[in-house]
C-alpha cells in the first residue's frame, strides 16, 4: 500500500473519530495485529506501547526494535509519497554535486538519485547493511560518522519523526551539511497508538519550524507530508 494511501487512511483515522475512539487501546488493537502481522503479545506490547518505552531503552534496544521491525509498512519500497519526490527533485540545489540520505532504509530514494541526477549519493541508516547504488555508511543520526561539511546537501526522510534527542540529530544534520538541507516527514496529530512507532509529531508547519530552529524554513505540503527546505 503506498503513501497517498496510507495518508488518506490516517487522515480519515485520526480527523474525523472522536480521539476517545481513535485512541482506544481496545480499537487500535486489531490494526496493531494485521499490521504488525500477529506478532506474539510480547511484540505486540512492544510496539504498541513503543512511545511510553522508547525513552527508557538503551540505544541498543533502540536500534534492535527498528532492526528487527516486520510489519506491512516495510512491504513499500519507501515511505515517501510520489508528489514529495518530485518536489524534491525540482527544488534541490542545481550547483551541488554530493548527497548524504539520512535514515536511507532500503536504498529507494538513494538509487532514485543516483539514476536521475549527477549527485554523489551516500546513504546512512541503522540497519547493518544496505546494497546502494552509491556508499552506504552505517550510523545514527544524532551522531552522523562524517566530518563538518562532508556534504553539499543532506536530505532526510520520514526519520525525525522516530528521533528520541531531536534537538541533537538535527544539529547533527546542519554539521554535515555544506549548501542544504531537505526534510520530509508527515504531517500528523499526535497520538499515543500508531502504527509508525513515531515519537515527534508536527502537525503544522510552525512546530516543524520550531524543531528545526529554522523560523524561515521553506515547508511544503503535499499529500499528507511536510517537505522542509533550509538553505
């Protein structure tokens, strides 16, 4: 199922219930299963109570919940929405040559990349190991393994939203970054049971811009998902 989908379905989920319906436990539960595939209840208890537990894990819990996540959201080639890679595509800075994509999951932006543009792409992800058509470099993204100004642009999508030091991961982007910054990531309301293990959530533009400490930050949205521009 792809992202407009999956977008249109949220919208529907979490602006027209009642909250006291859309997050119920009870409610949320059989979501829970299909998507995460009728895990066993220590799974179950696990990612949906991720949001009172994320905080409280070690990093390599942490990384472990991501690395051994199998839900139906990871059937897509990537989270990103048609419309967001287009605008991306249009508005990226012509005069740079390198891209670092943050948060690179399985390689489809980063190959998206490396075929339709001149740009050096290297990815960065958790997972141990990611067959890219540039370099991958395993890291986390609050503390990126590259010097200052390792990169003419750095791009990110749908992964400040799972960040637990946001503040920390986002300084850690503009350290690397020469000329830009590009960020997507959904334009959601917080709640405590969703499917997408998210723990920030900017359902308008200003709380994007808030978290980015960029006041002035371009943000586009489109089919359900913030595209951010810092230049």
């Amino acid at each position: 199922m792809n992202r407009s989908v999956t977008n249109i379905i949220r919208y529907f989920m979490d602006e027209l219930l009642p909250p006291f319906i859309r997050d119920s436990r009870w409610f949320m539960y059989p979501f829970f299963y299909y998507a995460f595939r009728g895990y066993k209840s220590k799974d179950m208890a696990l990612y949906m109570n991720f949001k009172s537990l994320a905080y409280d894990m070690t990093e390599k819990e942490f990384t472990a919940a991501y690395q051994e996540l199998d839900s139906l959201g990871g059937d897509r080639p990537t989270d990103m929405n048609e419309g967001c890679m287009r605008y991306v595509l249009q508005h990226y800075d012509r005069k740079a040559k390198t891209m670092l994509d943050v948060g690179c999951g399985r390689g489809y932006w980063a190959d998206r990349i490396y075929d339709e543009t001149n740009l050096r792409v290297t990815g960065c992800d958790v997972l141990d190991k990611v067959n890219i058509k540039g370099t991958y470099v395993q890291g986390s993204m609050e503390k990126l393994p590259f010097k200052d100004n390792s990169f003419d642009i750095v791009f990110s999508s749908h992964t400040i939203e799972h960040i637990r030091e946001l503040p920390t991961a986002i300084n850690e982007l503009k350290r690397v970054a020469k000329k830009q910054i590009i960020i997507v990531t959904p334009c959601q309301r917080y709640y405590y049971y969703t499917l997408d293990m998210h723990l920030n959530c900017f359902p308008q533009q200003s709380y994007l811009r808030k978290a980015l400490n960029e006041p002035m930050a371009v943000c586009k949205k489109i089919s359900g998902d913030w595209v951010a521009i810092i230049n």
